[in-house]
C-alpha cells in the first residue's frame, strides 16, 4: 500500500473534516494551511504525525527537526513545543495526518509484547523519521473505514490496536516502549505531566510531584529531563508562556490580566518571561490582536 494512496484519503478526510461530517475515525486528524506561518507555540499530545504535503520546522529543548513530506513525528508524551510552516500554498497546502496515541492501547499490549521489548535509555520523548511502511498500511486500512459506519464501529478498534503494535516495534518507537509498564520511569514522569498540566498555574511544589511519580528528588529531576529535556520549573514556565500567548491572541484585556491568569503576580516578572520566551513583548502581541 503507497504513501500516494494515504495521500489521497487524507486529502478526502480533510474535506469530510471542513464540512464538518460526524467523525467515524477519532483517532485520525488532518491538520491543514494554505501559508507558511510566525512560529507557533502549542503543547504537543501523544500523537503520530505523518507529514504528506509542505515542510516544517519543530523546535524543542534547544533540538531544530526539520520535517518535509514523507517525514512522520512521534510524541509519546505532552509536550511544550515551537513550530512553523515553512513550505505551503493555496494550491498546494501543508497537510499532516495526525493520529492520537492512547496510552491505555499500548498498555493492553504489554502482555503479549512486554518480554520482547526493553527500555532504551536513549529514547526521547520526541523523535522524527522517515515513515514507515509498517504503519502506513494499517493507517491506509483505517481511513478506508471513513464512509463505512458499521466498520468503523467494529474494524476500526481492531486496526487502531496494529498502528499502536507496529508504532510500538518501529525504530520511533523507543520511548513508547519505555511507557509499555505502568511502572517505568517514563509512565511515572507522565503522571506528574499531568500533574503539571492541571496545576500550572498553581506554585510548583516538586516534594509533590516527587509523590505523585514515587521518586525521589534527585532521581525524579534526572528522569523528567531524560523524558521531556527540560526542568519541571521550565515545563511549568513553557506551559504558562503558552496559554498566556492564547489569550494575548484572543485579545485578553490587558497583559497584566494574562499574566494573571497564568498564574504570575508580577507583571513585570511576567513580561520578562514572556520576551525571553517569545522574543516580543506581551504588549506587541496583545496590539496584533486589537
């Protein structure tokens, strides 16, 4: 089964997606612009990402991974990233398939596959390679399902499970592997994401997070900068940096106010973090938005 032929039903589900028909593929996405674009800052889900049309740049913990066609993505874990369109047009978009990757899925397949895999120590939470013809054919096989209700229902499960395996096995696959038991350091760092994320604005306390992953300090700080290339203050930070652009953009009242509502009592602590994140002031992003 050919990359062309994944090209082809992504471009179809791209449309089914801007009409807005009911989704019978959850796991599948087409992300699509018509122009190079600023850099974006966004936080990354655990997802594969199969770049089909146009080129990007993603930059993360100080690493430049240029993407171009027929180049794939994989994030196992969330993650703060910057990233831009480098290559895009009206008559020949940037197009991504982006498919969802769900934890509990390869947790399922650790019985059957957790003896044939170990840890690799190298694995990083983000990884970039050319695609792989052991996954585009279950991913061709699943957006064939797109129109077909009933095998969506049934099929569609089943499929989504082979694009996990062979993700599992491939050479991107690395620190999928590490999450396979729920007891790896990579499954305990992504507990205290999590807890992270649904705290950030609150003061980090990292005596907690060293609770909520069962570590301890020293260990805990060594193994969430293994899986995420930074410190959990600076994850904070980026995810605070993130939101406040968002609401910047969305034309919040003031810079104070997003500072605030990120979480910051200083502005001017806040605007220094934010220039050093972003390059700008606040300020110049809040006036692009009025």
């Amino acid at each position: 089964m050919s990359f062309q032929t994944l090209q082809r039903l992504s471009a179809t589900l791209a449309i089914q997606e801007i009409k807005g028909s009911s989704r019978l593929l959850p796991a599948a996405h087409i992300f699509q612009r018509y122009q190079i674009s600023d850099f974006e800052a966004v936080v990354y889900n655990p997802v594969i990402c199969l770049i089909l049309q146009g080129k990007k740049e993603v930059y993360v913990c100080n690493r430049s991974i240029s993407l171009t066609e027929g180049d794939a993505l994989l994030v196992s874990h969330d993650l703060p990233v910057s990233s831009k369109i480098t290559e895009a047009s009206p008559e020949k978009p940037y197009r991504a398939l982006i498919f969802s990757i769900e934890l509990g899925i390869l947790r399922s397949l650790y019985e059957q596959v957790g003896e044939a895999v170990s840890d690799e120590n190298q694995a990083t939470s983000l990884s970039a390679s050319a695609a792989d013809p052991a996954w585009i054919g279950p991913m061709i096989r699943y957006l064939e399902l797109m129109d077909r209700p009933l095998d969506a229902r049934v099929l569609g499960p089943m499929i989504l499970r082979e694009i996990h395996f062979r993700l599992l096995l491939s050479p991107l696959g690395g620190m999928l592997r590490n999450l396979l038991s729920v007891d790896s350091h990579a499954s305990r760092i992504a507990k205290s994401i999590q807890q992270i994320r649904s705290n950030f604005r609150e003061r980090l306390v990292v005596s907690e997070l060293c609770q909520v992953a069962g570590m301890s300090q020293s260990s805990f700080h060594e193994h969430f900068k293994s899986v995420t290339g930074t410190t959990p203050l600076q994850y904070q930070k980026d995810l605070r940096m993130i939101e406040a652009r968002a609401l910047l953009s969305r034309g919040v009242s003031s810079v104070s106010m997003a500072g605030f509502e990120v979480g910051y009592e200083s502005p001017t602590h806040f605007s220094r973090d934010y220039s050093r994140k972003f390059g700008c002031s606040p300020k110049h992003h809040l006036a692009r938005a009025s």
